[in-house]
C-alpha cells in the first residue's frame, strides 16, 4: 500500500546513529544551514500562513535581535533543542518554548525583527502544510510530548536528561542510570465489511462520544499487552458492537500524534450482523453500503445529515478504499 496519508512520508534522514555523536550534534547546532522550527505549547511558529523556518542562510529577513538570540541560545543549552533529521546537508532541528509564559512568548516574537509570526495550533494548521511538513512536524510534536511525560525516570522519581538530541532520557540518579526511549502506542482500527447473501456488502461504522454527533467513523482502540494485533481487532469489534470478526487484512499504517499513537488499519468480515454496543463508547452505529456512504457530508460541514471522519485520518482512507471498491464492482 503507497497510500498518500497525513503524517506518512517522512522526508528526513533521522540519522539515528549520528544523533548520539554530541559533537557532530553541537556542530550541527551551529552550521549555517541548519533549519529550527519553533514550538510552544502544540503550536508551530507561522509568518502568517507559511511554517516558519529559521536558518542563517536562507532566513536573510529575519535577525534573531539580542534578547531572542539569547533566549534561542538558552533553549539550545537548555536542552530543549531536538534533532528531527538530515535533508542533504542541512540538519533540523525543533525549539520547544512551551516553558515561555503566554506573557513572556508574547514578548518574545514583539521583540524579534520579524512582523506577522504568529503560533497556530498544530491540529488546526494541517491545511497549511504540505505532507513532508506534516510528517516532519507530527514526529517533532510527539516527540517533545514523550519529553515532556518522561522528565523524572518512572523506576525512581529522580530527573531524568536529555541525551542523543532528544531521543533517548537517563534517569540522572547515579544509583539507577535507567534509559527511557521515545514511546509509541499501538491502536488498531477497522472497518468491518458484510456481505449478504443478495444485495451490496455494507460496513459497520459508528458515532463515537469523543467526536462530534453525526460522523460516522471506523471502530478503534488500544492493542492490549501480550495480544496480536489480529486478536486486538478481534476483541475491540466484539466489545464495543458484539460482532464477531474473519478474514483480518492489514491495509495501512499511520503515525498518529496525538499524542504518539500509531494507527494500524485493518479490513475485516463480519460473522454476524446484529449490534449490541458498549454506550460508555459509542452514541450509534449501524451497516452502510457504499452508496449511502458517498452521500454523507464532510466532517465540520454544516448539513444535519451523517458525515464521514476528517480526510487526514486512516479511519477515512479505510472507508474511501472500501468505497471505491465496491462501487466499482458494482459497475463493472
Ligand atoms: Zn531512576
């Protein structure tokens, strides 16, 4: 599967063995090419609709004035500096300013010589960025989120530092050293294919209570330890609609950051039809054919009727991908 979706497609080199060379990390760090984007709080720096990028070679318009040059030297030294990956020769890196005070972020980007930046909400700004952007700002964001829900070691309560340009922390108690790596959680999604003895196959989707009323998504969850992601797709689909589940074919995969989830998509045959729904989950759920699917609305679109999920989520591709196939069987 060669599917373009949001998050995929990571353009850089992560350079994983040479991030642990602290000085061919400080003299990246300081290269003329190197490129910063800039964090605070789930936001990303803009200059009005374009991310920002800041570099001493290409970023001619902008001088970095004393104060904030400073203040970019300290987040360097501070360690709240991450190395996200290579392009060619350049390097780049994320500033994490999420310990500026809305006050004192305020003041930094009136200080810098530079009008119209302004931070916008990563969510919110993913129509803004093409896919490489995308992928490389997700792995940033759910990165400095890992950072941030590891700084005391979890065996011992002491802080924790940071090491190999963000990507590894060490518990800075002499007496227990333990390394802690970037986290990852797996959560299955699937949509659940019928197909009854005369008349179009349908698909189980559902109103979930964590997404608005009215769109219609694929079901979901967490893997469970010591389970297969086979025997996770099979237990979430009966938990949550009491539908028994074959045939479990793996489709496509997603970073998801938010915080640092990775989606993997699945198609699978229903065994049953009758619905019986966890409510603590699921408002609704019901079977639809592709042809009652291509008439629903778009997500955040104003129509009262049923909506299918945001285009950049894996659950829209599984229903996009299922569509398309049935609808052309049913013309050919
Ligand atoms: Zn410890």
């Amino acid at each position: 599967m060669d599917n373009e979706l949001t998050f995929c497609k990571m353009p850089l080199d992560r350079a994983s063995t040479l991030r642990k060379n602290q000085s061919w990390l400080e003299q990246k760090l300081a290269a003329t090419e190197s490129c910063f984007y800039f964090y605070w709080r789930g936001k990303y720096l803009y200059l009005e609709e374009r991310l920002f990028v800041y570099s001493k070679a290409s970023t001619a318009d902008l001088t970095l004035d004393c104060s904030s040059s400073a203040l970019f030297n300290q987040a360097i030294s501070d360690n709240r500096v991450t190395f996200l990956g290579t392009e060619q020769d350049a390097a780049y890196f994320v500033c994490d300013l999420s310990f500026l005070t809305d006050v004192e972020m305020k003041q930094w980007l009136d200080k810098l010589a530079i009008q119209k930046l302004k931070f916008i909400d990563f969510r919110s700004s993913l129509t803004l960025l093409n896919q490489h952007q995308g992928a490389i700002l997700s792995y940033a964001k759910a990165l400095i989120h890992w950072q941030k829900s590891a700084s005391f070691c979890g065996h011992c309560g002491e802080k924790t530092k940071l090491m190999d340009g963000g990507h590894r922390l060490v518990c800075q108690n002499t007496g227990c050293k333990k390394e802690h790596f970037p986290r990852t959680d797996p959560a299955v999604i699937m949509l659940v294919e019928h197909q009854p003895k005369s008349g179009p196959a349908v698909c189980l989707l559902a109103e979930h209570h964590r997404i608005p009323e009215k769109v219609f998504s694929t079901l979901a969850g967490f893997v469970d330890p010591g389970e297969s992601l086979q025997e996770a797709v099979a237990r979430e689909v009966f938990e949550e609609a009491g539908v028994k589940t074959t045939d479990i074919e793996f489709i496509d995969s997603q970073p998801w950051p938010f915080p640092h989830s990775l989606m993997i998509g699945f198609i699978a045959r229903a065994q049953n039809t009758e619905l019986c729904l966890e409510e603590e989950e699921l408002r609704s759920a019901d079977w639809f054919t592709a042809q009652e699917l291509v008439n629903f609305g778009e997500w955040g679109d104003e129509s009262d009727g049923p909506k299918l999920p945001r285009k950049e989520s894996i659950s829209r591709l599984l229903i996009d991908l299922w569509c398309q196939k049935q609808l052309s069987q049913s013309s050919g």
